[in-house]
C-alpha cells in the first residue's frame, strides 16, 4: 500500500517536474528565452488575473486540489479545471439556439467558433506552460490557503443595523440572515494567487 501510494506520488511529482523541463527546453531553443525569467515576471500578473477569476467564477475555488502540495491531488486538479470548462463551453455551444437572421447567425456562429478555439487553445496553454511551474510557487504560497481549509470555524460578518459586527461561528453551521462569510477559507484558489502575486513583486521589487 505505502509503496503504491508513494509510486503514485512520485509519479505525479516527476510529471510535473518534466513538464517544467521541457518548457525551459522550449523556451530556450524557439523562443530564445529563460522559461525561469518568463515565469517570475508574469507570475504576478497570473496570479492577480486567476484570483479575479476566481472571485468571479466561484467554482473555480471548490477545485482545491489547486493549492494542494500534493502532486497527485495538484494534477488531477489541474486537469479538472481545464477540462470542466472545456466539456462546459461544449455542452452549452451544442444546445444554443441559432438567431432567425441568417447573416447574423452565421457570423455568430463564426465568431463563437473563433473564441472557442482561442479559449482551448489558453486552457490548454495554462495547462502545459503556467500549471507546472505554478505547483512549484504554490508550495510556497498556497500555505496560508491549505492552512485556512482546516479551519473549524469561520468569521461572519453584518451590518444590518448600521454597525459592522464579526463574529465566529463554526464552519459546518448555517450562516444566519443578514450576515456573510468574510473568511477566507471558501477561496483557497483566489487567495493562493494573490499570495502569488504579492511574492513575485517583492520579489521583482528585491531583484532591482
């Protein structure tokens, strides 16, 4: 059992970690650049977006197997959040309904195709470029996330009366009307990046 498990886990950690090879191979030999250097510079702004994301799409944070530092857990999360939103565009792109306009519903047709294939094809960039690197980054900053989902309480926050009152209650309890969760611990994803985002500008910042 132990032996499988940890087979398992080495595997997945040298996946990741021959992922991470062969964009630096890439990058040197056809883009003529540090795979390093790119990344330490868009850091910042990929985890700022992907936090913006994440507040925006709220799924994105169920998948918490992103700030995992387990490497099984991390690319089995990995692969769900690119292939979620990809079966997703697919089943609603099948059942949408054509415009009666013919000319208008040929050129939406043609320009939803357009931003189909620029969305996979960024996925699957995410996927193979950013995501290797990013289980690396993330076993630094994604600690405060992994922290906060053990969490057995949460702060609630209300102002129903005027006055911003927090209080903590446990996290398997309902949160009472007029009152919200103001933890952290519902947005391991969106928090992670902005760790990642606050790390590779100081970062940048030290590096001057």
């Amino acid at each position: 059992m132990w032996k499988s498990r940890g087979g398992r886990f080495a595997f997945a950690l040298g996946v990741i970690v021959v992922f991470v090879i062969v964009d630096v191979l890439v990058f040197r030999w056809l883009l003529d650049r540090s795979y390093v250097d790119w990344f330490m510079q868009q850091a910042s702004f990929i985890g700022l977006t992907v936090s913006v994301v994440a507040v925006v799409w709220k799924d994105v944070d169920r998948n918490t197997g992103l700030v995992s530092a387990d490497p099984r857990l991390y690319l089995g999360a990995a692969f769900y959040a690119v292939g979620v939103p990809l079966s997703a565009l697919g089943t609603e792109l099948r059942s949408a309904r054509a415009d009666q306009n013919v000319l208008s519903s040929l050129a939406d047709t043609i320009l939803t195709v357009t931003w189909m294939a620029i969305l996979f094809v960024t996925l699957i960039t995410w996927l193979v470029v950013i995501a290797p690197a990013q289980y690396l980054a993330f076993l630094v900053c994604a600690a405060p996330s992994r922290r906060f989902l053990g969490a057995t309480t949460r702060p609630i926050a209300s102002d129903a009366d005027g006055t911003m009152r927090i209080r903590a209650t446990p996290v398997n309890e309902k949160v009472p009307d007029g009152w919200w969760d103001a933890g952290f611990r519902e947005k391991p994803v969106a928090l992670a990046n902005l760790c990642m985002s606050l790390f590779f500008f100081l970062l940048s910042l030290k590096m001057k």
